[in-house]
C-alpha cells in the first residue's frame, strides 16, 4: 500500500512537472498560418483601447473575495494568479462608454488569459421627440415627449411670446430633474402665450431644441354685449347670460337668462379649448385652441362670418377658404355689428360696413372676412391688439401706435377729423400721445381709450364724460384721462370701453370708472354721471377680491378676481348681470355659478 501510495505521487509529480514547462515555441512554416499568440499560465494581460493617449482606468480583478486592483493606461499583466475564474471589471471614464464592463474569464495554471476593453466616445444625444402640450390651465402647462435613450438629463426653457429659446442658457428655466418624458410648468401666468424648448443632455453635449408655443387659459374673461355677457371659465369653456331673442347666448335656444348658460359644444366647438372671446351688440364669436373662429346670433349683415345672413342659435364656423385660407388666427375682437380676427400681424373683418369699419376700402358689407387695407398707414406694420368699437375699429402695432377707421363723425378714429374712413388712419401722436408706447386699446359706441405708462388715454364721443378729461366735449384727438383724484399714483393694467363709459383696473385689482352712469354703470352705487374716474364699491361682494379683467357692455360693466369668479353692475333688464335677477344693480354682484 506504501509502495502504490508513493509511486502515485511521484507520478503526480511528474506530471505535474511536465504540466508547467513551458510550451515549445511555434515554428512558422511558408504557406501555413501561424499560431495563435498565447498568454503564459497563471497570468490576465488587460488591455483598453480607444482613450486618448495617457488616460488611466480602473481595473479591477475578483475571485473568491480575492481582489487585485491596477491603474491601466493601455496594457497591463496581472500575474501569480490562483488558477479559477475570475471577474474582471473597468471602470467608467466620463465621457465614454464601454460596454460590458465586465468580462469573466478562466486562467489556468499552462494558460491565462487577454482581455481588451473598447472605451467609445459618447455623442450628445439626439433630440427629444413627440414634443406637445399634454394639458394646460390658468395656471399650469404641462409638456411630453420621447427621452432619448442616451440622455441623463433634460433642460426647458420657456420664454414669453412666440419665439422660443435657441440654448439652453436662454429665457427662463423650468424645474426638471433628471431625464423624464414630461414636465408640468406651474409658474405661468393666466391669458398668456409662452414658447418651449426641450433639450436632451449628457456628458458628451446637448442635442439641438424642440419647441413648442402655447398660450394659458384665462383665468376667466368677460365681454359685454347689448344687453348680455359672454365669459371664458378657467377650462376654455364659454357661458352666455341676458336677452337672447335672436340666440346670442349660442345655447341653442332664443329664451333670455338670467345666470350663464353653456354656448352649444356639440357642433363646431365639440372637443375645441376656446382661448378668447368677444361679444357685439347680438352676435359672440369665439376663438379655439386649433386657431380658428366661431360666432353666434345675430346675422343680418353677415356679422357670423359664415358666407351667410342667417342668424344662428349657436356656433358656426367663420369661412377660412378666403382670406384666412392658411392662416393661423391668434387673437378676434367683436363690435356692434361685425368682427375682427389678427393673424400673422395682419387684421381681417367681416360683418356690417356702412361706415367702412371693415376696413378694405369699402362701404360694403361682408359675410365673410375681408383683409383690411394695408396700402396706407398700416404698410410694413404689424398688428398685435384689435379693439372693435360699435361702428369703427381701432388696433395697436408692436411700436406701440394706434390706428382707427370706419366711422369718425364724434372724432372717433382720433386723427383729429370728423370724416368717416373706409381704410385705417393713425391716430395722432402729436399731442399726449406724443413718444409713448401704447400696451392696451380698447374701443367703444363713439369712444375709444388706450394704455400708456400705466395711464389711460382716450378720445371720441364725450357727451356723458366717457373720455374722462373732466369735461363732455368730444375729443378728436387723445386725451389724457384726469389724474386729480382717485387716479392720483395708480398703475393701469386693463381697461374697457362700453357704449358710453369706460372702466379701468390698477396694478392692485380695484376697479375705476368714468362716462354714462344713468343705470349704475359705474360701480360707485349713484346714478350720476361722471367726467372724471370714480371708484367702483368694494364694500360688497368685493371686499377683498383683486380683479385681473374688466369686459365693459353697452350700459353694464363686469370684471373677473384672480380667483376666477365673475361680477357685474348697471342695467340688468335682461339679466346681464348673470345674478339671477332683473334688477338694475348701482354695486358689483356676483355672476352665479361662473369661474
């Protein structure tokens, strides 16, 4: 047993022995391939590849809880291994990728073995796809697109207007961490138009934007008609309430109201988010989230723009195969008996044209849009506000000035003139008016009134005081509204023209009127006339409230709070004033179940 024991281990040994000599050289042979190279026993060459010259990594060898770790620039031997298999992992290096990291191997005790690990440069990654406004609000926007798979991180940017940030340094960054698929932006403000650029980033660089304009909902906006009001809830969402013999509610109905009903959503509306809205002397138009306009009642002079005289008890589409044929539409403003639409910096009108407040050279009437003249004063200009008044329009350029026409017999268009014009006239600018910016315009019966350094300007019929200047002589050109008394230190931030009064809202939300108050127009709780602003009542249902909107009527006035919620005050017979009565109110009431 000795024997048999003994002689099995020296052969063992020898074997063994024989085992670790090292293998003969390979002998090349003309024609023959040659031996593949061979890594000696026991030994892991490791060798990385595609880094810039003198870049070290981390590699890291594991067996058993056994580690060896060595910086590698490009080749390096681990010897005096155990032989097993073994884990073998690089590290990363920024910038570059290698994949796997890791790599098992087996190393014997005749034979190791050469690992190489192929280091890539990273690309920045490409742009984010899909880009669209998921949902939007008053006071939030809601974005979502496709992350590319190499981004780590995700940069909005948002900027106010229509053009979007080039950079991602650019405009105002919205708060993103990571690299998610949507984001929601709740530091917006209501009724505005914002544009959005997306980028991708990682550590190699940032791909190029997407981008994407939209524009928040209101926060709840009113306009008052002859006799009814029309509003826009936080949802997009339109509400009518008065008289509607001819159904200038757009509910489907001719019956009058006394609180808002819904304008009919079954036909042209259905599915549509509605962005803005005006109301005339019988007849609304709407303007929806996919830029097109819808109007409703009264349609004798084709005021619907539909190509039609019909009157209609709810909303049909305004004509798009004429002028507006491509057109995006981004704001509409409703006169007494016709509309406006911008779109593209230019203005388009349709409706009654008799004093030529369509604005296309003629005194003809149109029941489709027709582009208003832009040969004269309006040449090179563009449009961004329309202010359409009972039986003239006026609009604002992006220099800040105005320009009028239709019909000037009260001074009206503010050119210093009592002559009706079939195509736009400049205000004048040589008096108050004289190196200001205009920022609001709005237009009345006979009257119209602007914005400038915070303080109102107007000009037109002035018979009851509605221009504010403390006297009732019609003015032909602008003139300031007097500042000697509950004016004296305020911000103007919105204003609003009736029939023959105007309203205005400073930078702290409270209201201020001026003009006709034989009904109780003017909030003060009188029946006085006054040619000179008197301060709305606040000790009612206002107490508190900060107002963000003022939409005057003919012979009522309403505004919106911050909170959305709707008032009105003055001649309230057909219910106007949305409180459920028709009883004339000298003090805002609240609008019932709106906002």
């Amino acid at each position: 047993m000795t024997n048999k024991g003994v002689h099995i281990s020296v052969l063992g040994l020898a074997v063994a022995l024989l085992v670790a000599l090292p293998a003969a050289p390979s002998t090349s042979v003309a024609g023959a391939v040659a031996a593949a190279k061979k890594v000696p026993g026991r030994t892991l060459i490791v060798k990385t590849q595609g880094l810039p010259g003198g870049t070290k990594v981390r590699v890291t060898v594991k067996r058993r809880g056994v580690v060896r770790s060595k910086t590698v620039v490009t080749t390096k031997r681990f010897k005096h291994l155990a032989p097993g298999r073994y884990r073998v992992k690089a590290a990363p290096k920024t910038g570059f990728t290698v994949t796997p990291r890791v790599k098992r191997v087996r190393i014997t005790a005749v034979r190791g073995k050469r690992v190489t690990f192929t280091y890539q440069g990273e690309a920045a990654p490409a742009a984010v796809t899909g880009l669209q406004v998921k949902t939007r609000t008053a006071r939030a926007i809601t974005l979502s697109w496709n992350t590319p798979a190499t981004a780590s991180t995700i940069v909005v940017r948002r900027a106010a207007g229509t053009t979007a940030p080039s950079g991602p340094a650019e405009g105002t960054a919205v708060d993103v961490t990571g690299a998610p698929a949507s984001v929601k932006d709740d530091t917006v403000a209501p009724g505005t138009t914002y544009s959005y650029s997306v980028f991708a980033r990682n550590s190699a660089g940032t791909s190029g934007p997407q981008s994407v304009t939209t524009r928040t909902l209101a926060v709840g906006t009113v306009d008052g008609g002859a006799n009814f009001t029309c509003g826009l809830d936080g949802t997009g969402k339109a509400f009518c309430w008065g008289v509607n013999p001819v159904g200038q509610l757009g509910n489907n109905s001719t019956t009058n109201s006394s609180v808002p009903v819904p304008v009919n959503s079954a036909g042209v509306l259905q599915g549509k988010t509605l962005t803005a809205l005006g109301a005339g002397a019988a007849h609304g138009c709407t303007l929806s989230d996919d830029a097109k306009v819808s109007c409703w009642g009264y349609n004798i002079y084709g005021q619907l723009g539909n190509g039609t005289t019909t009157n209609s008890s709810v909303p049909v589409a305004v004509d798009t195969t004429g002028v507006l044929a491509g057109k995006t539409i981004t704001d509409i403003s409703v006169g007494g008996y016709h509309a406006c639409a911008l779109a593209g910096g230019a203005v388009y009108c349709w409706g009654y044209n008799i004093y030529g407040q369509l604005g296309n050279g003629t005194t003809t009437n149109s029941s489709v849009p027709v582009a208003v003249d832009t040969v004269g004063v309006l040449a090179g200009k563009t449009i961004t506000q329309i202010a359409a008044g009972y039986s003239h329009t006026c609009v604002r350029d992006s220099d800040g000035k105005a320009y009028c026409w239709g019909n000037g017999t009260q001074g009206s268009l503010g050119n210093n003139t009592t002559a009706n014009s079939a195509v736009p006239v400049a205000v004048s600018t040589t008096g108050v008016l004289n190196g200001k910016t205009l920022t609001a315009l709005t237009s009345g019966e006979g009257h119209s009134c602007a914005l400038a350094d915070a303080m109102a300007y107007c000009w037109g019929y002035n018979f009851a005081g509605q221009v504010g200047n403390n006297t009732t002589t019609n003015a032909l050109v602008p003139v300031a509204v007097n500042t000697a008394t509950v004016l004296s230190g305020r911000k103007l931030v919105d204003i609003s023209a009736g029939s023959s009064h105007t309203c205005a809202l400073d930078d702290a939300g409270l209201a201020f009127c001026w003009g006709y108050n034989v009904v109780g127009q003017l909030g003060n709780n009188t029946t006085t006339n006054s040619a000179v602003a008197v301060p709305v009542v606040t000790t009612g249902v206002l107490n508190g409230k900060t107002l963000v909107q003022v939409g005057n009527g003919s012979n009522h006035s309403c505004a919106v709070d911050s909170t959305g919620t709707a008032y009105c005050w003055g001649f309230n017979t057909g219910g106007q004033l949305g409180n459920g009565t028709t009883v004339n109110s000298g003090v805002p009431v609240a609008v019932s179940d709106f906002g």
